[in-house]
C-alpha cells in the first residue's frame, strides 16, 4: 500500500503502470524499430541500475502498482538479472502487484531461473514469424530457434507467455493466422500490432504499414473471432478465436480508441519521462535522481509531468488511408529508445 499521494494526472486518470527501459541495445535489428547501423547511446548516459532501483522503489511509493521492463532488448544488458531479483523483491512483500517483461526471446532460455525467482509470472515475446528465414529478415539476423527454445523453457517453469507480432504487409502478413495457431495451441495470448510511426530513418516502413483491421478481416474469412470485453487501459482490443479458443489483442496505436483509459507512462534508459508514447514532451528524471539524494526533485518532476500528460496522442502515417488528425505528429525516437 502507498502512503504517498498517488499520480493523478490533470484528466483526473490514475497512473499505476509504469514502463521502465533499462537500455536502447539490442542483439536484433528489426526492420520496423532500428536502421541496419543503429547507433546507441553512449553507456554514461544510462541510469546506473542503482539509478533504475532507487527510480522503481519511488514510483512504488507513489502507488505505481504495474512495472514492466523492457529496452531495446532489456537481457542484453549486463546486472539486469540482478536488478530483477531486487526488483522482485518488491514483489514477493506485496507493494508491487506485478512485474513483467518484454522480451524478443533470444536471451530467454538462461533467464528463466530468474524470472521465476524475481516473481514474474507473465512476459511479452516479440515473435514476427515462425518461418526461420523470414525471421531472420526482419529481425536483421535473428535465431528462430533460440526464441522458441526460450519461450518452451519459459512456459515449462509456469511463466505465461503473450506473443507480440508487429504485422508487416510484405514480410509476415501470410504468416499470422500460423503464428496464431502456434500460440494459441500452446496457451500464449497473441498481440498484433500496426507498425508506429516512431523514428526518423527506418526506411520503408510506410509501404510495410497493415491495418490490423484488415488481419482481422483476413482472419475471419475462415475463422469466427468475436470482440471481448477486456479493458487494460492500453491500446489493444480484444477478440477470441472460437475455432482456436484463444485470445487475441489488435494494438491500433494509430486510433485514439484507448487515450481516455491510459494508465501508463514510460520512462527511457535515459531516465526521461513520457508521458505519452505518441508525444515528444518529456521530464527529466535522471537529473532529479542525481541531484537531489531526498525525493524532493523526483516528486516536482513527476508532479510537473502528470499535469502535462496529454489527453490524448496525435499519430499520422501519410497514405495508410486514416483520417488526418487536427495536428499531424510523429515522434523523433524509436521504440527502442522509449521502450515497447
Ligand atoms: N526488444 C524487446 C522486444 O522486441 O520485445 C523489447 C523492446 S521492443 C521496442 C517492444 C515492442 O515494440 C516489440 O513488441 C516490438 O515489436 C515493438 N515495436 C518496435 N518498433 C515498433 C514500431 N515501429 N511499430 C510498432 N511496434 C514496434
Ligand atoms: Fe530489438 Fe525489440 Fe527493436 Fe527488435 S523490436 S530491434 S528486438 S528492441
């Protein structure tokens, strides 16, 4: 329980889920989130996971309820095992509801003993494809079998499993009603996810755009998939797959269906705070962290932050066949800087 005053943004919403990246490096290079020569911030500018520790355990006591951690690829950083341990600490007495993870699945296998000490019970895998070439493409190198390997070792020790599948009109289109096959016959929940217009030079990715709308419309001309009522406060809705009896989550970042509900804000590896994955406006909380040893600063800052959470994101990509929003707005960081 927080004894704090809790994060109320100025649309009177409650902030209680928090996504933390610990790092914008990844092992892949996937077509739709980084260019082929990624560069990467220099390792000074990170917080410290000491940094990240004493951020989490703030935030907790301002009655964030839900953290996730992701990256780039959160595994590829060297300590973050350790700092899931401590963070599950937070977990096993009971302040923190939950504490997950998304992964893209290559460093799985070896971390599962962990996962499971540090009390996640549930994780989001990035799988585009199930075909090992066509895997490899977009992820620009990518081991199928490491990913499948991780996610059979992770399933085994009773973590569950949600698959992640940004939908590519080229490249996986064919792919999905398989993956959704495979996913659903082994338990897992499956998100397919419209590509978002975050950063500037990932080429390409206009042609590559699908509406999810249009997947479901592929999906239905052999299956029966009907709407259910799952409201999380994010941007999926939800369906069930009768002939599967599974779950499936359609992520339209590019409608305003879900802004209403958000109950997130996302923090980067550089400790600056959005509070919209569709907004450049963010709070420096690195300063705030390394300044001032009390919580004086972190408590402006995020007091400051949540009075300027938009109520809404403004997404615009040219020729996707969407209505113009009145701004037209596409944010300069990847999602690997922001964090999934
Ligand atoms: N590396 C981890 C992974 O791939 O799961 C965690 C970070 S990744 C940035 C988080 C999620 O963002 C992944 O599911 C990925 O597919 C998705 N993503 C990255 N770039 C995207 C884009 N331009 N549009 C839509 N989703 C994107
Ligand atoms: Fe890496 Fe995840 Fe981005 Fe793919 S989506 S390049 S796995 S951070």
């Amino acid at each position: 329980m927080s004894l704090r005053a809790p994060l109320i943004d100025g649309f009177g919403r409650r902030i209680n889920y928090v996504r933390l990246s610990v790092t914008d490096r990844c092992d892949l290079r996937c077509t739709y989130c980084m260019s082929e020569r990624q560069t990467f911030l220099p390792r000074t500018s990170l917080l410290s996971f000491e940094e990240m520790e004493r951020l989490s355990l703030f935030l907790i006591d301002r009655g964030v309820e839900r953290l996730r951690i992701t990256g780039g690829e959160p595994l590829v950083r060297k300590g973050v095992l350790d700092f899931l341990l401590r963070l599950g600490e937070q977990v096993h007495n009971g302040r923190l509801k939950e504490l997950t993870l998304t992964t893209n699945g290559t460093l799985l296998a070896g971390a599962v003993p962990t996962l499971v000490a540090a009390g996640i019970g549930r994780i989001n895998v990035s799988l585009d494809s199930l075909d090992p070439e066509t895997y490899r493409r977009i992820t620009r190198g990518g081991d199928l079998t490491q990913v499948l390997d991780g996610i059979a070792l992770a399933q085994a020790a009773g973590i569950r499993i949600k698959l992640n599948v940004v939908v590519l009109a080229e490249d996986n289109r064919r792919d999905i009603p398989a993956i959704v096959q495979f996913a659903h016959a082994r338990g897992m929940d499956v998100s397919l996810i419209e590509t978002m217009p975050l950063g500037d030079e990932i080429a390409g990715r206009e042609d590559q755009f699908v509406s999810v709308t249009d997947v479901l419309a592929d999906l239905r001309s052999f299956w029966h998939v009907d709407g259910v009522n799952d409201a999380t406060g994010g941007p999926a809705r939800y369906y069930r797959v009768a002939e599967t009896g599974g779950r499936l989550g359609l992520i339209t970042p590019l409608s305003h269906n879900f802004c209403d509900t958000c109950n997130r804000v996302r923090i980067t590896c550089t400790g600056q705070l959005y509070m919209c994955l569709g907004q450049d406006d963010h709070v420096d909380l690195r300063a705030a962290l390394r300044d001032d040893p009390t919580t004086t600063a972190l408590d402006t800052a995020l007091d400051g932050a949540l009075a300027a959470k938009p109520r809404a994101h403004e997404f615009f990509i040219a020729g996707a066949g969407l209505e113009r929003p009145a701004r037209v707005h596409a944010p300069a960081r990847t999602m690997s800087l922001t964090g999934g």
